[in-house]
C-alpha cells in the first residue's frame, strides 16, 4: 500500500515539474517573440497577459533582449535566413531539362529504308538485245543478227537481308553463216537458248549501296538448228554461284541513281543430242556458264514501293562439250521492275 501511495506521488510530482519549466521556457520566447514572428506566431499561454510586438525604428534589426544571449544568437540566423530567401526568390531555379540526342541512325537510302524493316516483295522483266558469237572451225558467220529475249524475275527478301529469287530467259535468234567448203555452203544458223536459275542469297547494307553473295540451282539449254533441219541440244542442271553490288552514286527523297554489278558463274551436268548422225546420236556433257553485267539503274520511291528501271551491258560465255568450243552473247539489257 505504502509502495502504490509513494508511485502516485512520483508521477505526479513529475508532470507538476514538467509543466513548470514548459510555461518557464514559454515565457521567456515570448518575451522575444517580435524577432521571429514573421517565420512563427505562438499564441498567448492562458493567464499571462498579452504581450504585442515591440515597435522598431525603421531600418533596424529586430529588438533582442541582452539576457537572452543564446535565444539571440539563434533569432537573428532564422532572421537572416528569412531576409535571403524573401529578397532572393529567382535565383531558386530548379535545373534546366536536357535531354540527350538519341545517335542518329545510319543512312542507308535507297537500300536502307523503312520499306526494308519487314519483308520484301521483288519483281521485275528484262529485255534482253544479245548478239551471239560462235567459236567453231567447221562454218563462220557473215551476217551476224541480234536477238531480243525476255528474262523474267521474281524474289523475296526478308529484313536481315537473306532472300530468295527465281529467273527465266529464253532467246531465239537466226544468223546467216557459211560451211567451210569449196565452194563455201550458205545455210541459215537457229539458236535457241535458255535458262532457269533458283537463287538463294545474303545482302548486306552499307552507307553508300550494298552487296552479296549467294548460289543457287540452275538449268540450262544450247538448241542449233540448220536450215530447220538438222538439230543439235546440248542440257544440263548444276549449281551456280554469284555475287552482286550497288553503289549510289546520287540520291534526294524519292530519287535514287546507282552503279550496279554482277557476276555469276555456273558448272552444268547434262547430255548432247545430233539428230544428223546415227553412230553416236546422244552422249554426256557438262556446260560451264560464266555471266557478267554492269549496269546504271534509277529507282522512284512511291510511299513503300519503289519503281526501277535499269540499263546495263550484258556478256555471257556458254562452253560446251560436243559441237564447238564456246557460244557467246554480248549487248545491252533494260531491265523494269518494283519491290513492295
């Protein structure tokens, strides 16, 4: 019982304590409440008369109490403090928002677009004005003709740069030639060519163009005929391999010049057939193609299509095995096509 009378005492005595140094230490601000009272206003304690701000003369500090020494120091920093930030409020700017350029992208043109982010669609016809050439001991060409022959192209290409592309050309052209006889023997030389290539192919983009490299399958055929009589085929299928460039050489938003080349060769396995001999009227062969072209080509951008026309000069050499030597092909090629 004592214990529970003595612990009562205790804390009443501490809160009696407590509220006798608060309302000391509450007057003694309030005594110097002028100093700060544009950052605070404390209300009057109950009971204590009121106490107003001093007057001050103009142009001089707050009015601080000689014995409140530690109080003043402390006023007249929160004063000083308050006199900065009132008289300098537009030098409180937050920092300026930079934001950092992205890095441009490289510009490809023509090659490197946005019509190049998703597959591509390809196609296109060439008009092909080849004169042929024969290397052969047994007759010669007097009046040597030029052929037109069509080859037609059609392609997919995807956004990594790998694709896929076909091609057909066929050419029909007579030339008048004389057998080496005597006396020399006219007669009117028919050849028939053609060819038929499944490309498989990687092009990669540069700043100025782009190149590749690819191989493919390819089948071909040499048909002679004399005086529309006798005839002679020579046909295979083997594997090609070829490679490509483009380097622009001008180009604005929708206009496009560049330089083309191309080259390709090809090793074919067929057989030969004579129809103007019964000892030996079929055998074995093997063809080998070589094809080079340099072209200029203009490309016309139309949204994401793009509209091309091209011209170049063409040379191919066809070796064979039974008739002759080497038949040749030289001229121009002017091609048309679009990608979409």
């Amino acid at each position: 019982m004592r214990f529970k009378i003595l612990s009562v005492w205790c804390v009443v005595a501490g809160h009696m304590l407590a509220a006798n140094c608060c309302l000391g230490q509450y007057s003694e601000i309030t005594a110097v409440q002028p100093a700060y009272a544009g950052l605070v206003s404390l209300p009057e304690p109950a009971g204590q008369p009121a106490t107003g701000p001093a007057t001050e003369p103009a142009g001089v500090g707050p009015v601080i109490p000689p014995d409140q020494g530690e109080y003043a120091a402390l006023i007249q920093r929160l004063a000083a403090l308050e006199a900065m930030v009132a008289t300098q409020p537009s030098k409180v700017q937050p920092a300026a928002y930079q934001a950092i350029p992205a890095t441009p992208p490289v510009d490809c043109g023509a090659f490197c677009d946005d019509s190049l982010a998703v597959s591509t669609w390809y196609a296109g016809i060439d008009l092909t004005v080849l004169q042929p050439s024969y290397s052969s001991a047994v007759f010669g060409i007097y009046d040597e003709e030029t052929g037109v022959g069509p080859r037609l192209h059609l392609g997919r290409e995807n956004f990594r740069g790998f694709g896929w592309r076909t091609r057909f050309w066929w050419l029909d052209v007579d030339s008048d030639a004389l057998i080496d006889d005597t006396p020399p023997i006219p007669f009117t030389l028919n050849l028939q060519a053609s060819r038929f290539d499944v490309d498989f192919y990687r092009r990669f983009v540069t700043r100025s163009g782009s190149f590749l490299f690819g191989s493919g399958i390819t089948g071909a055929g040499l048909r002679f005929k004399f005086d529309d009589v006798l005839a002679v085929t020579e046909e295979g299928g083997g594997v090609s391999v070829f490679a490509e460039g483009a380097h622009r050489f001008y180009e604005s938003k929708n206009v496009t010049w560049a330089l083309l080349s191309r080259g390709r060769w090809s090793y074919l396995i067929g057989e030969w057939e004579d129809a103007s001999t019964t000892s030996f009227p079929s055998g074995d062969t093997n063809m080998k193609i070589a094809e080079a072209e340099l072209a200029v080509q203009y490309t016309r951008k139309f949204g994401d299509r793009h509209f091309f026309g091209t011209y170049g000069i063409e040379a191919q050499v066809w070796d064979s095995t039974y008739f002759w030597e080497s038949t040749g092909f030289l001229g121009s090629t002017i091609r048309l096509g679009m990608t979409w």
